[in-house]
C-alpha cells in the first residue's frame, strides 16, 4: 500500500534544481498553509464566574494503579524471543491502526508504540488476543466498540485492528510490601505509610487538576462571551495542523497510500466532537488576543524569564541545556514568548474570576 512517488531525475541522476515536486498529504497538512483570522472584539469580564463540580473519591483500584506507575522504575525487564509467548503484564512495542464500517477509526493509528498488556475498557478485546501471541507476529483483531468509546458515532459498531507486534517485554516487579523495596522506594519505613504518601500526592494532583478545570471552565465562558464567527476553514485547518504532526507521521512511516492518508484525514475532518473542541480553543486564542489589546497587557522580561524556568523545570533540563537549544533553534524562543503571552493573558482573566469549588 505504498504510492510514494519519486521526483523526476535529470540524465545524469540530479534531481532538477533540488526542488521537491511531491509531498505526501500527512506532509503537507504539518506544514500547514497560511489562514486569516476573524477580527473579535474583546469581551466583558464583569460577573465572571463558574462553579467547579466535586471531585470523585479515591477508589482502592486507583491508589494500587497509581503505587505500580510510581514502582514501574524499579522494575526489572527481560526481552521476549522471537519465539516466546507473551503474557499478561508484559509491554508490547506496536503498530497499530483500527478500522470501522470500512474505515479508518480516527486516533486509532499508532507506530514505536509501547503498551502494557492489560484489558483497556475502551477496546474489549484488544490485547487479550496478544496473549499467547510472540513477538515480530501480525494479527488480526475483531471488536465490539463499546457504548462508552470516545467516537460517538462509532459507539457500539465492529472494528478489526491490524496489529504488528515489533517486540515484546516481561516486567518483573519487586515485593512491593519489602523492607528493601520501602527503603529504596523511600516513601515509608511500612506499606501502611508508604500509601499513605500516595494517596497525599494524588491528592495534591487533584488538587492541580481542579485548578486547571477552573481555569479551562473560565476561558470556556470567557470564549462564549466573544461575538465571533469561526470560519469553517479555520477549523480545518487547525485539524489538518494537529494531524499531520501526529496520526500524520504514523501513517508516513507505514507507507500508507496518498488516498488512505487523506482517509485517516478525513476521519479526524469529521469527527464533531474534535472540531467542537478545535473551534473552542479557536475561540479562546481570539478572544484571549483581544484582551490584550483592550487592556494594555505587557509582557515583561521577568515575566518570560518565570515562564522559561517553569518550562525547564517540567521537563527536567538544566539552564545550560535550554540556552543551548535557544542557540540552536532561535525560533523556540518566538515560541516561548507566544506561551509566555497566553499565560500572561490567562493570569489576567483568572484575577477578574470568582470561582467556586462543590463541597470545599
């Protein structure tokens, strides 16, 4: 299924000029095209208010969930022979892509993937038919989508994944209950303690997530308060953007054709749910820039300096190693000053907001 041309060669083999005469769509969909944006005139952050609903509870499920994600460093991994079967708990580095009603199921190619064999809710079926199976194998799985699955229209429907296993892992874990694991672990001298510090930090994490819901349910009113109409093309465009530099790269290296590539982006093109949340975040950036603009917002250099540290601080660099990436690649540094604008204009909205927490 591969249609990838070749540009055409001079005699002597040089292609003419070095100018590329073929991209392929995923190709041409990352590079993006130029769009206009509507004019929005900035909207009134008087009465601004939303209400955050409460949280669920911690469930015993999600603290034993969230001690294995924490524990995974310390496990120990053995690779699979090409001829050894693969097992419940085992990771499998795949390729992937789902088809549905003759169809490929949007979001559903993946490449160089790692992922745990464990039942996934939204894919009844999936990897239980991994097991047994070994490594460098191709398989062909038949499912039943569930009535939860993410796309609407696929609820309930049959799907068929080609499935290529690359390789495969056993992961071993270490008595989670040891003394010499909790010390290492370095979180409680007991297991009564050690998930007890768990559930604190899941706390704290829920805490951030709370947070961010507020923040997200604050721009969501402010972008509905913005008298804007979002051109149609500029969703697509926005949607052709975050393919081609995502599903869009998968589907290059599995030599999909020109057509199954404009197919896989046609599936992301409708699906209502994407392009709901495309067009809200359209909205937000316009009326975010609006506000701005209206009120003579600043951006200082202290205040990039913060949003440069921040960054470097959650991806785990050091100073040395981001100054060296800004001297290497200049246009991160128009990047970060777009990011250092938005947070600038979010931290403005945020200050005219009541926000309100259920059962605080």
């Amino acid at each position: 299924m591969d249609s990838k041309k070749s540009p055409p060669t001079t005699p002597s083999g040089r292609k003419p000029l070095d100018i590329p005469l073929y991209v392929s769509p995923a190709k041409q969909a990352a590079q993006g095209k130029e769009v206009s944006l509507p004019q929005v005139q900035a909207p009134s952050l008087e009465g601004l208010a939303v209400t955050v609903p409460a949280p669920e509870a911690f469930t015993v499920e999600d603290v034993h969930e969230r001690f294995l994600e924490l524990a995974r460093p310390y496990a120990t991994e053995r690779a699979r022979s090409p001829t050894e079967q693969i097992a419940w708990g085992d990771e499998v580095l795949l390729n992937l892509a789902g088809y549905s009603q003759g169809k490929l199921i949007p979001f559903s190619v993946k490449t160089d993937v790692w992922l745990p064999v464990e039942p996934e809710p939204l894919l009844p079926g999936l990897y239980e038919a991994m097991v047994g199976q070994v490594p460098t194998e191709g398989l062909v799985v038949d499912i039943t989508l569930p009535p939860e699955y993410p796309v609407e229209a696929l609820r309930g429907t049959s799907a068929r994944f080609l499935v290529h296993i690359q390789a495969a892992r056993e992961v071993t874990y270490p008595d989670l209950e040891s003394p010499e694991f909790l010390q290492q672990f370095g979180r409680g001298k007991t297991i009564e303690e050690t998930t007890e510090s768990i559930v604190e930090q899941m706390k704290e994490e829920h805490t951030q997530l709370l947070l961010l819901q507020a923040r997200q349910q604050v721009l969501v009113e402010v972008a509905k308060r913005a008298a804007v109409e979002i051109p149609r093309e500029l969703v697509d465009e926005e949607i052709r953007r975050r393919w081609g530099a995502t599903e869009g790269v998968s589907v290059s290296e599995l030599n999909f054709s020109d057509e199954e590539q404009e197919e896989a982006l046609n599936s992301w093109l409708q699906d209502e749910s994407l392009r709901d949340e495309v067009e809200m975040r359209l909205r937000i950036g316009l009326a975010l820039g609006a506000i701005v603009k209206r009120d003579g917002l600043t951006l200082t250099p202290a205040f990039v300096e913060k949003v440069l540290l921040d960054e470097t601080a959650s991806q785990g660099l050091t100073p040395a190693e981001v100054a060296a990436a800004l001297k290497a690649e200049p246009e991160l540094q128009s990047r970060i000053e777009q990011v250092a604008w938005h947070l600038l204009a979010v931290d403005h909205v945020m200050k005219k907001a009541k926000i309100e927490f259920e059962g605080a």
